[in-house]
C-alpha cells in the first residue's frame, strides 16, 4: 500500500502544473462551502434566538383554535384561569421547561392625546417574560429594563412616530369580550427595538393592567409561552407535551389546547429553511466541482499512461492494484485541496470572527460571526474525499481492464 | 523436459474485411535455460508469438505448455498472477517507470507483484544492480540515464523475480550496435548467472549470431531452426 501511495504521489508531482490546478479548485471550492455554510449558520442562529428568545419563545402553547385566528387576537379564545392551571401545572412538572411565561394579548387603540393609531398589546408578568424569553430586555433602547403596574412599554417606530418619549402618559383602548370599550392611562417606562417577526412590533403592559383594559373580572391567558432547558430537544419535547395535551378535553370532548413550536409561529422558519436549501445546492455545486475536476484529471492520467499500464500489467500485476493506484491518486488529489481548502476556510473564519460583518437585515443591523461546528467542516471534507474517490473509479476501473497488449502497442 | 512446448499455434485477426494469419500451426520446443531468437522480417510473427509466450494474448489454435501450464487457458487474473511468477520482459523501448528511480523500477515487481520481504528485496536488488553495471546509479531517475543503461535496468527487472523465462520483443531496436551487443551480452551472463530462459525477437542479422537457437519464421510459418554449431532443421 505504501508503494502505491509513493507512485500515485510521484505521479500528481510529475504532473505538477495539472495536479495544482485541481488541487487548487478543490481549495476553492471547500473554502467558500465553509464560509457560506459558517456565515449563514452565524446569520441562522442570530435570527432564530432572536425570535425565539426575545418574542416566541421555543414553544407556544393556545387553547385550540387561537393560533388559526391569531392576526385578530380573538379574546373569546383564550384560555380560562381552571385551563391555564391545568396547563401551568402540565408545564411546571416537566423536567424539559426552564420557565414559561402566560400572555394576555389584544389589539387596541393608542393615543398620546394628540395622535391615535393601533398597536398590539402583551400583558405580561415581567419576571417571568424575562425568564422565558431572556433577550428582551436587550431590545429595550430606552427606560426600564423591567414594567411595573401602570406602565408601559411600546416599540421604537410608535415612539418615533408619535414623538413619545420616557415618562409621557398615554391612554390604550380597547373592545373587550363583551363588545364594550374601556380604556386605561399608562406611563412610558420603555421603548423597544422592533424585532423581525411576529410580536415584533408590540407594546408590553402588566398583565393584570392588560385584564383591567379588557375589564376581566377573572384573569385569562391567550398564550403560553415556554422556553426549554435545552434547545435541541425542541422536537422530542414538543411530541411528549403533545401527548400530554391530546388528554386534555373541553366539555365537548374535544382537545382544549393545541402547542407550536417557534418554527410554526415565525415566518423566518422559512427563511431558514431557504438558507438550508441554499446550503444543500452550493454543497452539489462543491461536488460538482469535485467529481468533475477530478474525473477529468483521471481521464487524462489514465490516457497519458496507457503504455505504462500496459507494461506494469505485463510484469504481473494484478487488476486490483492497478485501480487502487489511479483510486489513491483521486483520493491524494482529494485530501490535499480538502486540507488546504480546510486550513485557508479556517484562516478566513478566524479573520470574520475577529473583524466581524455587518448586515442590514430590515431595518436591523445584524453583527454577523462566522460560526461553524467542527463536525460540519468534518462532514463536508468527508464527501469531498468521498466524492474524490468516486470520481476516480471509473477511470480507475478502465486503467484495470485494459489488456495489456494493447496498451504496450499504444502510441 | 521442455519449458514450452507448442503445437499446431495458429493466430488469426480479423480486421475490417480480411482474417490476417500472423501464426499458421507452428511447432516448436525450448528447453530450460537456453537463449533463443525469433527472427524473421517485419510481420513474420515474432511479436505475436513472444506475446503468446507471455501470455499476453491469446492463440487462435494449437496448444502451449509453459512451465507445465496450458497458458491459452488462464483467465485474466490468472494470466496476471503467472506472469508474475514465471515471466520476465524486456521492451524495446525499455518501460521503465518514469517516476520511480532505478532502484524502485527494479524494486517495483518484488513489492507489487510477489510480495517479497524487505530484506530480501535489498539483497536481491543489489545482487541485480552489480550484475548489471548500475551499481552507483540505482538513484537516478530513468529520464537520468543512457538508453543501454535503461536495458539494463529493464533486464535487472525482468530477472530480479527469478522467473524461468525471460521475454524481451526487439530489446536492441532502439540502441547502437556497441550497447546492444553489450545487451545481448549481459542477457547471455544473467542465463549463465540465474539459469533464466531468454528468447528475444530481432530482426538484426548481426545479434542473431548471439542466439544459440534461432528460430526462423516467415509469413507465420516456422521454417527453420537452427542450433549455434551448424545443426539445422
């Protein structure tokens, strides 16, 4: 094996302009699959904490229905106090939840006393929103990092708009269950950076201000939100808390509450997916690049040597060998632009880490870091190599069935 | 006993419209450790029954025993593997290996084709290497040395597996009178030296004097053979 390791490299030297070229468009072509991948995983992975743990949560829970009419905020969809305790004491007991947080929601009116324009409204108990979805308090530019009775807080563009600054009274309006208006003074204790997504753009309000808006005389829930001990176990989980919900049945018998994870709830879940796709087909076009350049090379090797395959397979040498020779030479010219490609894509990541890249997302600016995982620059080396070899088989394979009289006549 | 033994060989190829005759039912035995010649002018036959030999093709007809083995028989693999073992060659324009230096091109058969310890790989390619004259040259690259210390190099190969037989299709053509007489010399040492068969093919009238038996063909026949003292049949 040695030898045919010391001939398949002696030969890519021999070749040295051809094996370069090659070896170079393999570099290339792992370089930019690893600062692609590593740059849209970054970008991934901002947005989806950031509308996982700034707004949603990794998981919502409604009472059946809400989530289908969720644009309008139905207010006779929300959960009554005897079904949010059935829930809460459903998500307290799972060992998976790190904390949820119940939301009173509705749309209403928002005046400044001299303007008036809608806005969407959370009532919250601030310590627990805080708990389950821990980057809000980052989006607060100005005022409080937290909302005590009476306040609010509302988002930058309504603040801009309206010329609202901390401290100034403001008056929210809205038509409760029962069809009447009510309407409730708060002071501004915050203003808060939009976010992309739904519940980007909505104001926040204590939750039993937000019951005496709607004139509840008993406190209801419209969702759940709930943040889990350990992100990647969103899907496991969400299966066993559906489960447990499935038991949970209104007088009608039917289900009372349906739970989504962020991935039915945001938008940017497609957007990721979108990015997946973009991934999968630079990784073809990696392959492409792969299986094309090194077959070509193959091609041509196996050409340029037919007479000396002709005399090696004279001398006695079996089939097997002689593919496994022109098989090492694919798989050297493989690993070689896999492992400069390897080491130049982690100089650049390393360069993006340091200097960083900024992106206007909207009307977001995002800092984005080059993020990639060990096993991902594994995995793609892996099917270069993989792909590297498979491109020299059937030239491989030609080499060995070649009669070696007639190789030893070519010319 | 004869190391090849051939009887009624006949070659035919077909090309586009005529079946060309390249061997019609030739007979003949070679004995160990003898030095022969085929000779006879271009598309005589010489190629094609060194080939046949070597079991690098096929024959039409007839049946040949080399080493005591029906070679028309062996499959692909099996063709290899007792080329491997019994079979030396020697090209006419030398087959070296380009990238691997003298050393390995002799080296090259003993790891790939007969799996021979380190040692005694060592041991036999410097035996090889002084036998042949290329004792200070065996880490020259072959694009390094002369055409006749290339056939030198191509005759410690094909020798260098001990094989019974040594095949060497025109090993003079590409080299000046002095290097190939010198060649042929060396061929008729390593006999003397190993006990190897050689049977080389020429069309030089001048190095067929050098074989002891010569085999005369022509147009595919064998029509004569002749046995260095005079003896002729």
């Amino acid at each position: 094996m040695k030898n045919i390791f010391k001939i398949a490299v002696r030969n890519l030297i021999r070749y040295k302009r051809r094996t370069l070229l090659t070896a170079s468009l393999i570099t290339i072509g792992v370089v930019f699959v690893l600062v692609f991948v590593s740059v849209t995983g970054s970008f991934k992975s901002i947005m989806i904490g950031e509308v996982t743990d700034s707004m949603l949560g990794h998981l919502q829970v409604h009472r059946k229905g809400y989530v289908a009419s969720i644009d309008s905020l139905p207010l006779n969809l929300n959960m009554k106090p005897k079904a949010y305790a059935k829930m809460a004491e459903m998500l307290k007991s799972s060992p998976d939840v790190e904390a949820f947080s119940p939301r009173l929601k509705f749309g209403g009116m928002f005046s400044n006393f001299t303007e008036t324009t809608s806005i969407r409204i959370n009532g919250i108990y601030p310590d627990r929103e805080f708990q389950t979805v821990p980057f809000l308090t980052s989006r607060i530019s100005e005022g409080k990092k937290t909302i005590s009775r009476g306040e609010i807080m509302i988002p930058l563009l309504l603040a801009r708009g309206l010329k609202i600054k901390i401290g100034d009274a403001v008056v929210v309006v809205a038509t409760n269950v029962d069809g009447s208006v009510n309407g409730k003074q708060f002071i501004v204790s915050g203003i808060l950076e939009s976010a992309t997504g739904p519940g980007g753009r909505d104001g926040y309000v204590h939750i039993e201000d937000a019951a005496e808006v709607l004139r509840m005389t008993e406190l209801e829930v419209s969702e759940v939100a709930v943040r889990l001990k350990d992100f990647n176990h969103l899907h496991p989980v969400m299966q066993q808390l559906e489960g447990k919900i499935a038991a949970e049945l209104n007088k009608e018998g039917k289900p009372l509450f349906e739970v989504h994870s962020w991935e039915q709830l945001s938008p940017f879940f497609n957007i990721a997916k979108m990015i997946d796709v973009m991934t999968f087909f630079i990784k073809i076009m990696l392959i492409a690049i792969v299986l094309i350049s090194i077959m070509n090379v193959m091609i041509m090797a196996v050409f340029e040597r037919i007479r000396e395959i002709g005399t090696i397979a004279a001398i006695g040498t079996l089939p097997g060998k002689i593919r496994s020779m022109f098989i090492i030479e694919g798989l050297c010219l493989g690993v070689v632009g896999t492992v400069i490609g390897d080491i130049i894509g982690g100089i650049i990541i390393l360069i993006i880490n340091l200097t960083g890249i900024r992106y206007n997302f909207g009307r977001q600016e995002l800092l984005l870091h080059a993020d990639i995982l060990p096993a991902d620059v594994l995995t793609i080396s892996i099917i270069v190599i993989i792909v590297a070899v498979a491109a020299s088989l059937q030239p491989a394979i030609k080499a060995s069935k070649m009669e070696p009289i007639e190789a030893l006549r070519h010319v | 006993m004869a190391l090849i033994k051939a009887k009624n060989i006949s070659k035919d190829y077909q090309t586009e419209d005529v079946v060309v005759h390249a061997l019609q039912e030739v007979n003949f035995e070679i004995e160990p450790a003898s030095f022969v010649s085929f000779v006879g002018p271009s598309g005589s036959g010489k190629t094609t029954i060194l080939n046949i030999i070597g079991c690098l093709d096929k024959p039409s007809a007839g049946e040949l025993m080399v080493a005591d083995t029906e070679v028309a028989l062996l499959g692909r693999k099996e063709s290899a593997s007792f080329r491997g073992k019994h079979l030396g060659f020697i090209f006419q324009d030398f087959n070296l290996i380009p990238v691997l230096t003298v050393y390995e091109n002799i080296e090259y058969p003993l790891i790939m084709v007969q799996n021979i310890e380190p040692a005694e790989r060592r041991e036999r390619i410097s035996r090889m290497l002084v036998s042949v004259g290329m004792k200070d040259q065996g880490d020259k690259y072959p694009q390094q040395i002369s055409g006749g210390q290339k056939q030198r190099v191509a005759v410690a190969r094909a020798l260098v597996t001990h094989p019974a037989l040594v095949l060497a299709d025109e090993p003079t053509a590409n080299l000046d009178s002095q290097t190939a007489y010198a060649v042929i010399g060396l061929m008729k040492k390593m006999r003397d030296d190993f006990g190897t068969t050689f049977i080389f093919s020429t069309h030089d009238t001048k190095i067929v004097g050098e074989a002891e038996v010569i085999f005369r063909l022509e147009d595919g026949k064998l029509k004569a053979k002749e046995i260095k003292g005079g003896i002729k049949q």
